[in-house]
C-alpha cells in the first residue's frame, strides 16, 4: 500500500443491507415494527419476572438477564442501521465504529454464555433436583451472571483496544450494516497478523465453552429423562427445556450454517444474514417462545396486564 493512502481515517461508511435507493424506505419500514416488538417484548418479560414473586426462581432470573441482553444487543446495531436507512446516509465516526463492535461482541458473548447458564440450571433441576436449591442458589446466579460479565467484557476491550492501534485506509467502505471484527480487518493497511490470532483464540473459547456447557448438560438431562419409567414423567421433564432449546436450535443453527460454509463470493452477503438472524430475528421470537410455551410467564403476564388495566381505570 502506497504512503500517501494510508492516512488517518475519522469516519467509515456503511454499505448496508443494500446500495439500492428504492430498497431503502422498504427496509426502514420492516426493521423499525421489528425493533419495537424487541423492545416492548423483552420489557413484558422483564417486568413480569421482576413483579410475580412465583418467578423469582433462577430460570427466570436468567431469563431476565437474556432480555435485557437482546434489548441491549439489538440496540447496538439496528438504531444506527435505521437512521442510515431514513436518511440515506452511510457515515460512521471512527470513535463510534469502534464502539459499536465493542458492543455487538459484548453482548453477542453475553447471548451464548447465558444460554449455557440456563442449560446447567436445567441440568441441575432434572438430574439433581433434590441439591438444585442449595447449589442454584442466588448468590451462585449472581456469581455466574456477574463472572460472564466480566468475561465477555474482557474479550471486547481486548479486540477493541487492537483494532484501534491499526492504520485504515483512505475511502473505507465497510460492505456490512454495522461495525464488524473480520471486514475491518480487511480494510486495515497494517499488520493484522496479531489481531487475527487473538480472534481466533477468543473466538474458540468463547465460543466452544458455552457450547460445550449446552451440550454436555443435554446429554445428561437426556440420560436421566431416559431412565425415568413413565411417558407423563418423562414428557414433564422435557417440557420444562423446550423453550430454551428451541432457542439453542435457532442460536447456534444460524451460526453452524453460515460459518461452517467454505468461503465464497457471497460471505459477506451470509455475514449480514447471520447478524441479523443473531441480533435481530431471534431477540424479537425469544418473547413469544418463552410466553407462549410457558404456563407461569403467561399466568404472570396476565397478571401483568391486569394491574396495568386496574391502574388506569
């Protein structure tokens, strides 16, 4: 790369979904209901935890902690993305890029460890129950929540701090609708040998540590369903893990399909499917599947809407 191209770059631009004028309005017009039923859905679910003393349990607890984590990982990307989008313009500041990939990694981390957090307190209600009490306690929640916390944290300075000692060239165009790791990398003038080494060691154990928490707390709750005599018995156990496998299947079934593909000429296109799936889609279903298939947060949410109705009469 010639010097006079690699000068000091304030600002990138954000391709988007897509450069075409007419798709623009169309796609403001989808996102937008999309964001607000991420919002407004998480928030039910939230106060309905935080207000029936039936769900002060810690399934709920952690389940709590997932809302606020999709609303916090939504919001990371989509308003940005709608603001593009309404006023056709692509620019983001270098400072507020670096930001954005911070956060879309904190959170999406965060997504994946309290999926596992959730598999384990499965585990231990179905294969431990007379113990789950005592070790499922709130201190040890807490511990788990605030620990992943730090973690995922930890992760996020680390790349951030690395790509803000890169060199970016002049007229950097990002081919995504926010900032990401891997297309900034490529748009670096410097070295990112180092960079590209710490993603992927970050990126195998951040991302094998929960799965393998998820997998391994599912072939025991599978064992010991197995082993139970009844049909009624066995149906009650796994009724209690299909909402959270429901959205373990989506999760990680959009990562297995995008990422496990050879690269081609259309990476960057499955890239954009996989964030959108991962930070949009699923966070927007998550309020549905976790009421609709559940008796205590539907009976919790009607009581919800009662003393809101009461309130106002």
């Amino acid at each position: 790369m010639e010097p006079e191209n690699q000068t000091a770059v304030s600002e990138f631009l954000l391709l988007g979904l897509s450069e075409k004028p007419e798709h623009q309005i169309f796609l403001f017009g989808l996102f937008l209901p999309m964001y607000l039923v991420i919002i407004f859905g998480n928030l039910l679910i939230i106060l309905a935890i935080i207000t029936d003393s039936h769900l002060h349990t810690p399934m709920y607890f952690f389940l709590c902690n997932l809302s606020l984590t999709d609303i916090f990982f939504s919001s990371t990307t989509v308003p940005k993305m709608l603001v593009n989008l309404w006023t056709q313009s692509k620019v983001i500041p270098f400072a507020g890029c670096l930001a954005q990939m911070y956060a879309f990694h904190l959170f999406g981390t965060m997504d994946s460890f309290l999926l596992a957090m959730m598999a384990i307190d499965r585990f231990m209600a179905i294969v431990h129950p007379l113990h789950y009490l005592a070790i499922m306690s709130p201190r040890v929640c807490g511990l788990l929540v605030v620990g992943s916390w730090l973690i995922t944290n930890l992760q996020s300075i680390v790349h951030t701090s690395l790509m803000a000692q890169l060199t970016f060239c002049t007229g950097s165009e990002i081919p995504h609708f926010f900032c990401d790791l891997m297309p900034l990398l490529k748009l670096s003038c410097s070295d990112t040998h180092t960079s590209e080494l710490v993603i992927f060691a970050f990126g195998i154990i951040m991302g094998i540590s929960p799965l393998t928490c998820i997998l391994l707390s599912y072939i025991s709750i599978f064992w010991a369903v197995f082993k139970i005599p009844s049909a009624q018995g066995k149906w009650k156990a796994f009724s209690t893990c299909g909402s959270h496998l429901t959205v373990v299947t989506l999760f990680y079934g959009t990562i297995f399909a995008v990422y496990l593909q050879p690269a081609s000429p259309t990476s960057s296109q499955k890239d954009k499917a996989a964030a959108l799936m991962c930070g949009v889609v699923i966070p927007m279903f998550n309020p549905f599947i976790y009421s609709l298939r559940n008796k205590n947060m539907k009976t919790a949410l009607r009581k919800l809407f009662s003393k809101a109705a009461t309130s106002q009469s």
